[in-house]
C-alpha cells in the first residue's frame, strides 16, 4: 500500500510542479547538430512510382502560385557546451555554420508551356527567374536567470556571412525571331559579397581553385579571426517565458540586429540563357502528334533518350546546331564600399503545454522573421515573411523520445516526425521531415530534410 501511495505521490508532484519551454536535461552538456535540406514544388515523389510518367504542362502551371517554381537547399551545423543549475541559472557558448540557396522561375513560363500565347508580335513570354544565396557563421553565448516563475534566456551572437547573394530578379524572354524559330534568351548579373576574394576559391569557372589559400588562412590562424572579427556583425536575442499555469509556460523570443557585418569584396556572376528551336507551328503540331494537344506528355523512363551533348570544361552546355543553352562566368572580385549585410530579424510566441505531464508536451510557436532588415537590398516582398511551428514531443520513460511536427520557417514548410534515445550520459536524436517550398508540396514529400544530433553529459 504504501508503494502504491509513493508512486501516486511522485506522479503528483511531477503533474503540478512548474516547468520551462525547454528544460535542461544535465548539469554539463556538450553536443553537435546538424541538418540539410533540399526542397522544391515542381514534384513530388509519388509523381514518379506510376508504370507510365505522365508530364500534364497543365496540371504543373495551375497547381503554381504567382511565384512559380520554387527550390531551396539549406544546411546548418553547430556544436555546444551548457552548463544548467537548476530553472535558477544557466549559461553556454555554442559556434556553427549555415547557408541557404533559393532558386524560382515565375508563374508565367509554365503557362507558356501548358497553354501557349496569343500573342502577334516577336515577344511571346517574359517571365521571372530569381536567385539569392547567403552561407554564414556565428558565434554565441547565452546566459539564463529564474525570478520565481519568469525566467530571461539572453543570447548575443556575433555573426559573419561568408558570402552573400542578395535576391535578384532578372526576365527571361521567349520570343519567334525573324527565321520564325522558338529563342530562349536571358541574361542576368548577380552580385556575389564575401569576405575573403572569390577569386582565390575560384576560377572563373566554378572549378574550386582554394586549396593553397585557405592553407595559408589556417597557417595565421590568429591573423585571419582577427580580420574576421573586425567585419563582424553582432545581434542580441532574448527569449521571456513565464509559467502562467503548472502544465502551461509561454514565451516572447526577438533576435534583433544591432551592428551590421562589413563585406568588402564584390565580384559579378554573369549567367544567360541562349537556346532555338523549332518554329512555334512545329512544336504544335508536334505535341498534337504526340496523343494529345493539351500540354500532356508521355514518357516512357525505359526509353528516353539524351539529346544533350555536354562539353567537358565548359562553362558552357551545347545543344543541336550551334546554339548555346547556358553559360555563366565568375568575374574577377573587386575590393569596394563595405557592404552592409545584418543578421535575420526574428520576432515571436511561443509555449508548452504539458496536459498529462512532463512526458507530453504540445508547443505551439508563430512570428515574423526579416532577411537583412536594414540592409540596401531590403524588399518587404521578398525578404519579409511569417513563421509559424506545431509539435508534440513525447518522452516515455525518459529512454525513448517521439517528436512529430509541422513548421514555416526560413521560407519552407516541413513535416515530419524523429526519434530519440536518451541513454543518461549520451543522448541521440535523429529526425527525417517531407520539406517544400508550398504546404501541398510538403505534404507530398517534394523535397527531403534530415537533422543529426548528439548530446553528452551529466
């Protein structure tokens, strides 16, 4: 009976005791993480498991929005060391790295393709083909206080892009030029920010040419943080949480730029299209041939055929004819003004509910976020944009951990679940999420994200 009685009373006292929106599992913790993720709302992987690839032109525009095709890689890796007392006082250091590529091609071609033009004159499309990059790293250090149930996360992070690729917009224009052929042409030039010249990574090319030069940088190790620190930028976050109720804390979080980081290299990317085909009478007749005359195609993945002919060492790919598909160039990078690039503006709500215990936690969060928000190439439709996350976590018998989510955030809807295992001293967590650039494309897995971490301690 008076087993019964203890276990009854310990459930108790866990149920109403107060908790925190992320509680520390061990006095001293050291841990790594890691994730990666590529993304895209052209397909999903359901799309190819038929007998018979079906490429409907129309189903792919009208199931677009106004941005079109979208595609996004993004990674990040980080290691950490915490020391936790108790809700009273913690404190940590944490470094790592980061980048994201966003690739889009508007709306407009794929209406092209599924639906043709009206048009009488030599333009038939002009449409939008967007580009922007950033790979960065960060150092940060936070420090934790408790007041009874109120408890103040601070975090200064000291933040340097390592290159940085504002968004850029360019039209990509089909036109029937005056030998009645279908042209593809565009041409765009994207300015490329670093820290360190390009051209001593690269040549122009793309074929990586750094060995010697990053050699060199790790040789004066000391020299090259100093020059590092110096074009740093700084940021401040802080995270309030309160426990309203035993099983329910919320919380505030704003990260908030202060100074910018200073890239004084800029080199120019020069990249175009240039590609002809048949007349637009041929192609039409050509799809009609085909089966059907409305944007559908049939591919047999047993029987397609490469018609692409590749020159090795080329910045250049070659078509049938003399034409020329794409091409691109990495300029020669130019030291200039300093380029002021700041760190991601966050804002937002957090909480965690804990209805049946510490064991089950809901958590709810939704906010705003800014890329470069007092930069020069701030746009408020472009670098401006909401975040929201749902998860529930679940800890069964301190030994196995289940976490099930759905979020936006950095621009990409992710869905997924993890698995943990929690062995007292180590700790590893591992997740695999259905990502996307839309909610639909997330939903049927368009596009992979996979995280890694691992936690050690007492």
């Amino acid at each position: 009976m008076k087993k019964y009685i203890l276990i009854l009373a310990l459930s108790f006292t866990t149920f109403f005791s107060f908790a925190e929106l992320y509680p520390a599992k061990r006095i001293v913790e050291v841990g790594v993480d890691s994730e990666v993720g590529l993304s895209q709302n052209l397909a999903s992987v359901t799309d190819f498991l038929v007998d018979e690839l079906v490429i409907d032109f129309c189903k792919i525009a009208d199931s677009f929005s106004d941005e079109g095709f979208i595609t996004n890689l993004n990674f990040a890796a980080d290691a950490f060391v915490n020391l936790n007392f108790g809700s009273k006082f913690s404190t940590g250091i944490s470094a790592g790295v980061s980048g994201y590529t966003n690739f889009g091609i508007g709306k407009e071609f794929f209406n092209f393709l599924a639906y043709g033009t009206d048009a009488d004159n030599g333009s038939l499309l002009s449409s939008k083909v967007s580009l922007e990059m950033d790979l960065s790293a960060e150092i940060s250090a936070t420090i934790k206080l408790g007041f009874g149930r109120l408890r103040v996360r601070t975090t200064p992070t000291v933040y340097m892009p390592l290159v940085y690729m504002p968004y850029s917009a360019v039209s990509l224009n089909v036109i029937n030029d005056e030998e009645n052929l279908i042209a593809v042409k565009g041409d765009a030039d994207f300015s490329v920010y670093s820290t360190i010249p390009t051209s001593k990574l690269f040549d122009q090319e793309f074929n990586f040419i750094g060995q010697d030069y990053l050699e060199s940088l790790g040789s004066n190790i000391w020299n090259t943080l100093y020059d590092f620190w110096q074009s740093s930028g700084f940021s401040v976050g802080v995270l309030a949480e309160y426990s309203i109720f035993k099983t329910l804390d919320v919380g505030i979080f704003a990260d908030v730029p202060i100074m910018p980081a200073k890239l004084k290299y800029k080199a120019s990317l020069t990249a175009g299209v240039n590609f002809e085909s048949g007349s637009l009478s041929d192609l039409m007749n050509s799809a009609s041939e085909s089966g059907n005359g409305s944007g559908t195609e049939s591919v047999n993945p047993n029987e397609t055929e490469n018609t692409n002919s590749i020159e090795e060492g080329s910045a250049s790919t070659s078509t049938s004819g003399d034409s020329e598909f794409y091409y691109y160039e990495l300029g020669a990078p130019a030291e200039v003004e300093p380029y002021n690039v700041f760190r991601p503006l966050r804002i937002n709500v957090q909480a965690a509910w804990r209805p049946f215990g510490k064991w089950f936690t809901l958590r709810p969060m939704f906010g705003i976020a800014a890329r470069n928000p007092f930069g020069e190439d701030f746009d408020f439709k472009t670098s401006f944009f909401a975040e929201y996350g749902f998860s529930c976590n679940m800890e069964l018998l301190y030994l196995l951990h289940l976490n099930v989510y759905t979020e936006y955030v950095n621009k990409v809807f992710t869905t997924g679940f993890g698995i943990g295992l929690n062995i007292r001293a180590v700790q590893v967590n591992a997740n695999i999420y259905s990502s996307g650039t839309d909610f639909q494309s997330s939903l049927q897995i368009g596009g992979l994200k996979a995280s890694v971490g691992v936690r050690a301690g007492i």
